[in-house]
C-alpha cells in the first residue's frame, strides 16, 4: 500500500511511519526541511520537500496512494503570528484534503485533536459533541476550524474521511508542554516554586499508543466516522503528586488554582515581547489552567479495539528516557537565568494580587461597617 503523510517527521508522526514501514508500506512523507527529510529517510520512507499550503508541491507523492495521513499542523502555545497558525492548520488541512479528494484517494485520515472540545467545564465529552469554538489558544481555534469548518462537511459531502481525536500526548521526546515540565522536574528546574493551576484536569495518551490508534484507524476506522485517542482524566496536581511518587523527588510546597493567574495573562504577554520565555510562561498556557480538557476514547476502545497503558507505565516511561537523554546531554537547558527572572516575575505578581484582593477586602468590611 502506498501511504502519503503529513506531518510525518514530528512527535507522534515519526512512531506513525515507523509503523507503516514495519509492515511494508511504500511511504511517502513530506516536510518542509532537509532536517524532516533526513529524519524521513531514516525512517525508511521516501521524503517529499514540500509544504502543505502548497498543493503543487504535493501532487506528484501524493498521486497513487492508497491512503492519505494529515498530521501536519502548527501547535505552539503562545504563538504570536496566530495568521500564520491559521494559514497552517485551516487553509493547509482544506488544501491537503481537497487535493486527495481530486486524486481520488480511497481513504483518507485526517488527525484532529481533542483540543477542540476546549474546556469542557468537568463533562466527559465524546465524538457526538460539537462545542462552541475555544478560545484558551489560538491553536485550540484553528483546529477547530479545521475540524468543523472543513473537514465534517467534506465528510457530509461523502468524502471518504476518517478522523482520530489524540489526547494530551506524551511520551519519550516529547518536545511539548508536558514534556519540557516533565524534564525540568527531574532535574529539580521547574520554572516556579510553586504549582501553578493544580485544578487543571487533561485526558492523557502516550505517544506510542496515539501512533497505534492512528494505525488501527487506518486498518479498522469507518469512513466517515471521527474517533477520539484519549486515556484516564487526570488533574495537573494528581499528575506531579504521582511523578513525585515515581521519582522519589519533593512535591511542590504551594499550590495555587488557575483561576488565579487568569488576571496576570495581559502582564505575561507584555513581558514575553521583551525577554522571550519557553513555552511554559505565556498568556495561552496561563489561560489554559484551571481548565478541564477532557473527553472520552471509549468509542475507539469499542470499536477499533485501541488500548492504552496505564499512566504508571507511561510516565515511568518517559522518565526513564528523560534519565538516559540527561546522561547524554546534560546542558540541555541554558536559560536558568531567563527562567529565574520567571520567576521572580511570578512570585511578585502572586504577592501584589494577594496585597490587592486582601484590601479590597477590607476596604469592602470598613464601608460595610
């Protein structure tokens, strides 16, 4: 079978191709650099240069295949050119599919996110729902875009579609959100003295057991039909209390709910434009705490008989490949001093938040008075 995939040289794409070449697959995966085409190759797949704004550049890989795999998309947290974002992720995905479908591809996967559900107020969401558009991050809007706004009416329009809904994924290599503040606990570099948003609750999936459901989509997935790739619920705080149990390492001493930092959103932003910070201190992750991200895989359980390991296994995991990379290179983070004035920053704005709520309400008991 001859497999064109987007997306191929990234976190969860990589495992994917592993996986198509292993059982014999001819895959072709574009990419937009000679560091996605080198990763490609190795992989055993043929690269394509190309981008997927540009339907030119795909044609002639794209042409014959069997299957189409859409995983290319922008995911930053905090991406300032949100233009960009949207370029990438809505007119991409619609540029991509409607190219596949002049092509006469039988079977086509489009990988969206549960990220499009935004916060879910503590629902349990399933494949049935269609929820307002979320507006904690540029990158949650776009995907629903492309979600809801492209690819559902190709598939009304019988198109043949099958969507797959990863979770929060994690993993070995993981070069997200979770991933970064899974290293720096490690090596006792978190970037505050405190756990910010402790109350914030995410569906998890490990990235092997994303790849795995993407293929079982391939091979088992109805057309037409959308499947969400998503494990056990759990809070932010549950998540460290149980890294502090897998690694023996100190839980944090103060905890401080999302709801907190939502007001420090405009200051963050002000003070990213003038000293960059990673993606773990912005206005979109700020935004974000607090929140409940999550929705239920059960329907691909059922149906396409996916499995996921549990969260002991899958964070262990991680460590394990985060204990070996730190022998390896253990400069990997250069910016302490970036990441202390972080903190500073923080704990400053904590303080002064606390000092204002607090003659407020005062101010309220005297006039009551």
């Amino acid at each position: 079978m001859k497999v064109f995939i987007t997306g191929g040289s990234g976190f969860i794409g990589q495992r994917v191709v592993q996986r198509l070449v292993a059982a014999g697959h001819d895959v072709y995966g574009l990419t937009r650099s000679g560091r996605g085409a080198a990763i490609l190759e190795e992989l055993g797949a043929t690269a394509i240069l190309g981008d997927i704004t540009d339907r030119s550049s795909m044609q002639v890989g794209m042409s014959g295949s069997d299957c189409v795999i859409h995983m290319g998309a922008m995911n930053q947290l905090g991406e300032p050119d949100w233009r960009q974002m949207e370029l990438v992720n809505v007119t991409g995905t619609r540029t991509v599919l409607e190219l596949a479908l002049d092509l006469n591809i039988p079977k086509i996967i489009y990988t969206s996110t549960a990220t499009i559900y935004g916060d879910t107020q503590g629902i349990m969401l399933d494949e049935t729902a269609r929820p307002p558009v979320p507006t904690q991050s540029h990158f949650a809007r776009t995907k629903w875009q492309a979600h809801f706004d492209v690819v559902v009416p190709m598939i009304e329009a019988g198109a043949p579609i099958i969507i797959l809904l990863p979770g929060q994924g994690y993993g070995p290599g993981d070069p997200g959100l979770i991933g970064e503040l899974m290293h720096r606990y490690h090596t006792n570099r978190l970037p505050f003295p405190i756990l910010p948003g402790p109350d914030t609750m995410v569906t998890f999936a490990h990235v092997d057991d994303i790849a795995d459901g993407i293929i079982l989509g391939i091979e088992k997935g109805k057309l037409g039909e959308s499947y969400i790739l998503a494990g056990p619920a759990v809070s932010f705080g549950e998540m460290v209390d149980f890294w502090s149990r897998l690694t023996g390492r100190p839980k944090p001493v103060l905890r401080i709910n999302g709801a907190v930092f939502r007001p420090l959103i405009p200051l963050f932003d002000i003070l990213n434009t003038i000293m960059p910070f990673s993606h773990i201190v912005n206005g979109e992750a700020l935004g974000s705490l607090g929140g409940t991200f999550i929705a239920s895989g059960q329907k691909a359980h059922d149906e396409l008989g996916w499995t996921n390991r549990t969260m002991q296994a899958g964070m262990l995991d991680t460590f394990n490949a985060i204990s070996l990379s730190e022998r390896q290179s253990p400069a990997r983070y250069l910016h302490t001093k970036n990441i202390l004035k972080v903190v500073a920053a923080c704990a400053t704005l904590i303080i002064l938040l606390r000092l204002i709520s607090k003659n407020r309400r005062r101010g309220d008991s005297e006039s009551g008075n």
